[in-house]
C-alpha cells in the first residue's frame, strides 16, 4: 500500500474519531444530572403509543370524574416523562395494568406483546373477557413488532363487546354539533344537541371506521373540531361526558328533540339548541312562519328537512315532579318525554338544566304531544310565598306514614279530583295505604275558616297534637302515605322559630332566628330539594325543625317584624346555617361538609367577648387561638377558663366524656357498614403504609369493623379546631373517618355520660355534642382501655351560634348588627 492510501485511510478513521468524540459531547450536553437524555420521543403516525393505550383502556373503569379524583400514585423515573396522559397512566396502574414506577416514557410505542400482555392482564381480573382474542384480523406472534392504531381499536372494539351494556362505561352516540365552550381553566367543552362534552384528549379515528384517508389521528383542538364538525353529526364514543373518539361523520337525517324555535320564516329557521342560538337554512322554503314554539327539527346534510311543531299547552299548579312525570292539578300525573325540555322564555331565553319544576306554583306552561310532556315554559319568575313541607312520623322517625288520622280546628273540606266533601270541626277521617280514597290522586285538606288549622292526630311532637296552617296533602308513597303542609313561607316560620330557639331569649335574638330561618328556606325552596315528594323541606332537623312547638305571639311577632328579609352576600340569597353553642369559634363550611366550599360569608371566627384590646395578655391570647388547627393550641383553648366568648355562659360550652373502648368497638360494629354504604368516599381503610406516617394510603372499601380498639388520634383539624379526620386503629383493620357527623354518629356516647360544665350529666345520646374535642387515651398495662374526650359547643359549628346571638343581644346589639357580626360581608336584602 503506498504512502497516499495510507494517509488517505488515517484520515477517514480521524473523521470518524472525532464525529464519535462529538457526537458523545452534544449527548453529555443533553445528559442530565441522572444521564437521563432530555428528547422529545416521535412515533409513526399509525402506530399507538403507550399513552393513548392507557387511555382508551382507562375508560373501562373511570369516567372523566372517577380518574380524575384517583389519588396520584405513580412515579415517573424522570420528571420529563410528566405528560397530558397522566392521570390516564394512573387509572392504568389503578386497574393492575401496569407497574406504578414508570420508566419507559408512555410516548413511546406500544409493542404487539406489550398491548397484549395488558389484554392479560385484564382477563386475569375479568375472565368473561377471555374471548377478545377470537376472529382478531391479526395475531400476536411478532412481539416485538410496534402495534398498529387499527389493530389496537380492532382489539378495543372487541372487549367492549364483550362487556354487557349495561356494565359499559361507555356508550356509542350520535351528536349534532352546534358550538364550543371556552372555559376560563382551557377545559373546553364541545357543546352538541344532547350534551356538553369535553373532548381535549379525544382523537379523531375516522380513517379506521370508514374510508377516509386524509385525516390524523392527532388530538383534536377546539377550533379544528369546530371547523370541521359544526351543523354535523358525527358517531362517537362517549364516556359520561367526556368524548372518547370520533368514528365517522353521520350521514343519515338527525331528529333535534323538543326545540324552542324562535322565529321559522321563508328558509331561515331561528332555533335555540341546548343553550346555543343557531341560525339554520331549510332545503325547501316553509309553507307558514311560526315564533315561540316547540317543534322537532330533522337535519339531513347541514340543511332542515322537516319540522313538526307542537302547538298544544296546559297551565296548572304543579303537586309534585318526578323523575318521569309532572303531577298538575286538574290534569293529574302526566308522564315526561324521554327528550324532555326546560325553557325559562322570561327575560333572557335560557335553558334549565335541571330535570326539576319548582312545585306548589303556577309559573309554568307545559307543552303536550301525544299524552306526554315534550317542554316547560317557564314564563315568570318565582315570587317564594308558599312553601311546601314534608311531614315526619311521630319523632321524626319517616317520611312514610303507616296511617294518618285528620282532625280540625273548624269546619274542614276534603277534595278528590273534581269531588268536594264538607266536615265539621268535630269530624275525624282516617286513611291507611290503599284507601279508596286514595285510589283517584292525592287527597286535599283545607279548613273552611282562615283561621282553622288541620290536626294530625296520629303524630305526637312535643307540645302534643300538632295543628297545621295552609292545607294539608295526602299521597300514596312507595312505603306508605306521603303528607305534605302547603302554607305561607311566613306563616311556615311562626312555627319554626319556637322549634329552633327558645322564645324567651327575646324579639332580637328571634328576629334573628327569622331572618336566617327565612334565608334557609328561601334556598331550598328555590333549589326544589325534596321535589321528588312533592315538597321544598321536610320538619325535621335534615331542613329546619317545623312546629315541633307551637307558634306563640313572640315568633309571630319576630316574623312580622322581619317581613321578607333575607341574608344575602354579593345580591344572592346566603344559605344561612345555624346551630345551638359554639365552643368559642366557630369553623369553615368545607371543614364539615365533604362537598362544601370555601365561602367567605360562612368561614369561621373566634368569638371572642370584645374588651380592650391594648391588654397585652387578651392579645397574646387572641393571636394563639385564632389558630385551633395546631393541636396544643386547641386544647390550650378547650381548657382556658379565663377567656371569655360570646357562648362561655351555656352549658354546652365545655363537655366531656369517658368512653371505654369495648363500647366505642360495639358502636361501631352497629354503626361503621351503614355510615360506609352512606358515603363510600368518607370512610376510609389503610391498605398500604403506617397509618402516623406520611406514606400511608386509605382507599375506599366496605368495611363492617375494625376488631378491638388499639388506638384513636386527631389526622386532621379544621378552622376552629373541629376535627375533620379521625384514625381509628383496630386489631383487624385501620380506618380513617372523615367528617364531623361521621366521627359524632361512630363515637356516639349513647351507653356513657356526658357531663356538661356546669356538671349535670347527659345520658343516652346518639351523636357526640360536637366534633370540637381534644383525646386523652387510658391505658393499662400498655393496651388502651378508654378514652376521655374533652370537648365544646353542640352542633356543627358553621355559621351563628344561637346561644350566641342570645349574649350579642343582651350585649345591646340589634338583630341586623348580629346577622353581620356571624356571616361576614354579607347585606339585608328582600324576597318579596
């Protein structure tokens, strides 16, 4: 070889050492701390990465709410692996499906053998899905080999057939799109005929299901979803409300159920679709123009091809709303349009989203076709001057009555239908389920003279026999007969101020009581909650206690005084929550209540006598106790005696008690499985982890008991020291119990004593006074025989203290200054 080939030769080998040794340097550059290399991961467009397997698959189990409320459990090798499927890779390792140490980055391909050893492992635990595997177009011998998208739904398809309809977590739909809705947190929404959808992680799989060959099956934006589906039908797969993926374009006649047609004249028809105003062009001109009805509109091609308008309307009082039917006086029951719609066409045209018509009042039209309800029109707003009220049983045991026996302070009419029957005052009827009387409709009490009151002479309550204002309803009921009290929202509150506070506290404190009396009412009877019974609140302690005393010349008086007026913050009515005894503070809605959120107007405060401030001692002391969640602080405060508030003068202020823990065990073996099935979500059960440390993990699962006490601790506190979560420990299970009712209901004293501070002892109570408690534990011989609590105030604790209110008025302060003082920021307002 001469000199020149060999020079030639060492010059291509140096070229290649330094293109290695430069290539190793810009991957040292690139290499993290942790030689991990920072780089975006690209797949083939046909090929499905890890990711959106996980996705697809999580809808098996979780819809949008249920994937998203899972605890966060999986840990990434690298934070950069952190991506919009997240919460999908988490559903993922939630099912079994795959390791929570992720160190594969789910952008990566899915392999042939990956993507069945996830069908594997969902066969493992569901046997019923081991068919999926039959008639596949493809098998799965190359393992290695990068799994097509089209395989992958063919194998998706498959296990939701193998699924029973009824178990799916998804459903296939048909969707006229209409527009799309811009959300302040970028969860957009397309909104479409039947629903509202998020779609941010939905693809577009039309070119699998149909012909197409010019689509991605990249995520969908919102303006190129817009863009290419409005005024279409498209199939889709749908999960709740969320989109799944998109299949095809719908091509045949989509029928818009129940539409408000604004005006319909020559080709243009004016419409309002689920919130949408739309402006759609007809194929062929209309023979007539028509405004303000409901009509069926069929769209074929982006164009209406027909349209069928329902003209006929009925008014009435509405008696009660179903989940499936409207009852109407002077109509009766009639059933619901499985499109069935609501419209308030007063003021700005809207549509109601609830399935629910305020009952007791005549606002509403009702548009008829066919021997069903096909919309509502609610044609004015509701002026809230009657209420309806759902009557318990003698010690407010049920709803459900086994018989009601009917008396009178004056002559009495009973109406059936069209049918009207006189007694006199010294007549008594008795119904029982299944009466003849019954047989034609609820059955309706009203006293001849205005000032005659209906007796239930088959309740008892505490001042005896209770006489009703307004008229009384009775109905046949799933278990038993349904009474419910139409009367006055005003005349309702002379009753409920007695049985909520004392009388002799005085007018202030009583006008008080009215206003927030008022305001509670006013929300529920606008919220329609117990429509499903014909009623706005029932008379117990679920709503507010109802003429378990009787009105007096005080109440009525508070009442009159306060005509109308109402809490409100920001123009909106407050739902003003009371209670009796505060412990000295007062807590935060969402510390009591799992669903309740943080409002200004209701979020706790240190009630505190106000003195002279530039005491140096009453500063310290206000500073420290303005913080109850810190566990020294709080029992410091429990057992301050010096310090003054507003409650400190009642004898529920300080209480405490002694319970062994053989009778805490037996408390719960009755109570946990029942407090469990009420709300799956707040009792908990460790199941990996040391229940004091911070790696322990609680899920929800049906638990019965717990075995003997080993333990019981504070897990958290809320504002004012109210305990939000208890651990208990038991020598078979450990659970965590989370909210006040759960921990007062599970710790109940019903077989101990509590003795209140001015030392009398209250026996055989069902619930502890309150959740304001501090523990001390006694043991013997290392095993914890009892526990003693120490403890303030009764009731939950949100919102005005009506023993406070008592000190605030002898104090001098008037009725609106106390309302301002307990829900801070909030204004009088009226209702009438």
């Amino acid at each position: 070889m001469n000199i020149k080939k060999k020079l030639i030769i060492m010059g291509v080998c140096i070229v290649i050492v330094i293109a290695v040794l430069t290539a190793n340097v810009i991957r040292r550059i690139k290499l993290g701390e942790d030689n991990h290399v920072d780089e975006e991961v690209t797949v083939k467009e046909n090929i499905i990465t890890r990711a959106e397997a996980y996705r697809l698959l999580s809808y098996l189990e979780y819809d949008k709410a249920g994937r998203e409320a899972l605890k966060m459990d999986i840990n990434y090798a690298y934070k950069d692996m952190s991506g919009w499927y997240d919460s999908y890779v988490n559903a993922a390792w939630k099912m079994g499906l795959i390791e929570g140490s992720i160190t594969v980055s789910p952008n990566e391909a899915l392999t042939i053998g990956q993507g069945k050893t996830l069908i594997d492992r969902l066969i493992t635990k569901n046997p019923r899905l081991q068919g999926v595997y039959v008639d596949l177009s493809f098998d799965f011998l190359n393992a290695d080999e990068e799994m097509l998208i089209p395989q992958f739904l063919e194998l998706y398809k498959a296990l939701l057939e193998m699924i029973p309809e009824d178990e799916r977590m998804t459903k296939n739909e048909v969707l006229f799109i209409l527009d799309r809705e811009v959300n302040e947190d970028g969860k957009d929404r397309i909104v479409a005929d039947i629903g509202r959808y998020y779609y941010e992680n939905s693809r577009d799989y039309e070119k699998f299901f149909t012909t197409v060959s010019d689509r991605s099956y990249d995520r969908l934006t919102g303006e190129e979803f817009l863009t290419r589906f409005n005024n279409k039908g498209i199939e889709v797969l749908t999960c709740g409300n969320e989109i799944v993926y998109i299949s095809k374009i719908h091509r045949e006649k989509i029928l818009l159920h129940n539409v408000w047609i604004k005006q319909g004249k020559g080709s243009n028809v004016d419409a309002y679709i689920n919130g949408v105003h739309k402006e759609l062009q007809t194929q062929f001109k209309l023979s007539q123009d028509f405004e303000k009805v409901i009509g069926n509109i069929s769209v074929e091609n982006e164009k209406i091809v027909a349209i069928s308008v329902k003209p006929d309307r009925i008014q009435g009082k509405v008696l009660l709303s179903g989940e499936d039917f409207i009852e109407i006086e002077g109509y009766g029951r009639i059933p619901l349009e499985e499109d069935y719609k609501i419209y308030k066409i007063y003021g700005e045209l809207s549509m109601e989203r609830t399935n629910g018509i305020l009952v007791g009042y005549n606002t509403t039209d009702f548009v008829v076709s066919g021997g069903k309800i096909s919309a509502a029109l609610i044609r004015e707003s509701i002026k809230a001057e009657n209420i309806r009220v759902l009557i318990n049983t003698s010690g407010f045991k049920n709803i459900y009555h086994d018989k009601v026996e009917i008396g009178a302070t004056s002559d009495y009419v009973i109406k059936i239908g069209e049918d009207e029957t006189a007694y006199t005052a010294e007549e008594t009827i008795t119904l029982q389920p299944g009466d003849k009387m019954l047989s034609e409709g609820r059955v309706i009490i009203e006293p001849v003279s205005e000032e005659g009151k209906i007796k239930l002479l088959s309740i008892e309550r505490s001042t005896g026999v209770p006489r009703y204002r307004g008229r009384i309803e009775i109905a046949q009921g799933d278990k038993g007969l349904l009474i419910v009290n139409e009367l006055p929202l005003e005349e309702y509150l002379y009753a409920v101020i007695p049985s909520e506070m004392p009388t002799y506290y005085g007018l202030e404190p009583l006008k008080v009581q009215a206003v927030c009396a008022r305001s509670y009412a006013y929300r529920h009877l606008i919220a329609n909650s117990l429509s499903g019974y014909g009623a706005h609140v029932d008379d117990s302690v679920s709503y507010q206690v109802y003429n378990n005393i009787e009105e007096n010349e005080d109440s009525i008086l508070a009442v009159k005084d306060t005509y109308g007026k109402v809490v409100e913050y920001e123009g909106e009515v407050i739902t003003a929550y009371y209670f009796s005894t505060s412990c000295g503070h007062t807590t935060s809605v969402e510390h009591v209540w799992a669903n309740g959120i943080a409002t200004p107007y209701l979020s706790g405060r240190l009630l505190n006598v106000e003195g002279d401030d530039s005491q140096d001692v009453l500063s310290e002391q206000r500073s420290l106790y303005s913080d109850l969640i810190k566990e020294d602080n709080f029992r410091s405060f429990i057992l301050d005696q010096d310090f003054d508030t507003y409650d400190s003068a009642f004898s529920w202020y300080r209480w405490y008690v002694t319970i062994d823990t053989a009778d805490i065990r037996s408390n719960l073996d009755e109570k946990l499985a029942g407090r469990y099935r009420a709300n799956p979500d707040l009792i908990l059960t460790l199941v990996s982890g040391d229940q004091s440390a911070n790696d322990s993990v609680y899920e929800s699962l049906p638990v019965e008991t717990v075995g003997d006490i080993v333990d019981i601790f504070v897990g958290t506190r809320g504002t004012g020291g109210i305990i939000f979560e208890l651990i208990i420990e038991g020598t078979e299970r450990t659970i965590k119990v989370q909210t006040e009712y759960n921990i007062r209901a599970l710790l109940s004293p019903s077989k101990d004593t509590v003795y209140r501070q001015d030392e009398n002892g209250v026996d055989n109570l069902s619930l502890l006074p309150s959740a304001f408690f501090f523990i001390d534990q006694n043991s013997e011989n290392g095993k914890l025989e009892s526990i003693s609590l120490t403890g303030g105030g009764y009731g939950h604790g949100v919102g005005m203290s009506q023993n406070g209110v008592k000190s605030l008025s002898d104090a001098g302060r008037k009725y609106e200054e106390i309302i301002k003082y307990f829900y801070k920021g909030t204004d009088m307002g009226f209702i009438y």
